[in-house]
C-alpha cells in the first residue's frame, strides 16, 4: 500500500470575498486554468489582479498624458 504523504507550503493570508464575475469570463478562467494545468482558479484570479494592480494607468484627463500608478 502506498504511503500517504502530506507536503506542508507556505500559507498566504486570505480574505473571503464574494463578488459577480460575468459567466463568459469565469468560463474563459476555468478553460485557461484546466488547459495550462494551474494550480488553482484562485491563486488564477490573484495573480492576474496583482498583474493588473502593477500596470495600472489611469488617462489624465486635462493633459491626456497617461500616469501609471503604483
């Protein structure tokens, strides 16, 4: 019979969060998830917002130049 083997990791700190994802996106997460073998749809969405956050511009209005925030 084969060992059962636990593997501690690091454990991140999390908040429980509900919000509304539109169902063509949340179909777009879990197909991009399932095809690259990723270890989870959350850690999926955290990424992608920490990607997002880091690279945020936002389009000054008075000047039109764009500011990167961050």
């Amino acid at each position: 019979m084969a060992d059962f083997i636990i593997k501690s990791r690091k454990r991140k700190d999390y908040t429980q969060f509900t919000t509304r994802i539109e169902t063509d996106t949340l179909d777009n997460i879990k197909r991009i998830v399932k095809d690259n073998n990723l270890i989870s749809i959350n850690e999926f969405i955290n990424d992608c917002l920490k990607f997002a956050i880091d690279n945020l511009k936002i389009l000054e209005e008075e000047n039109n130049d764009l500011k990167k925030l961050g």
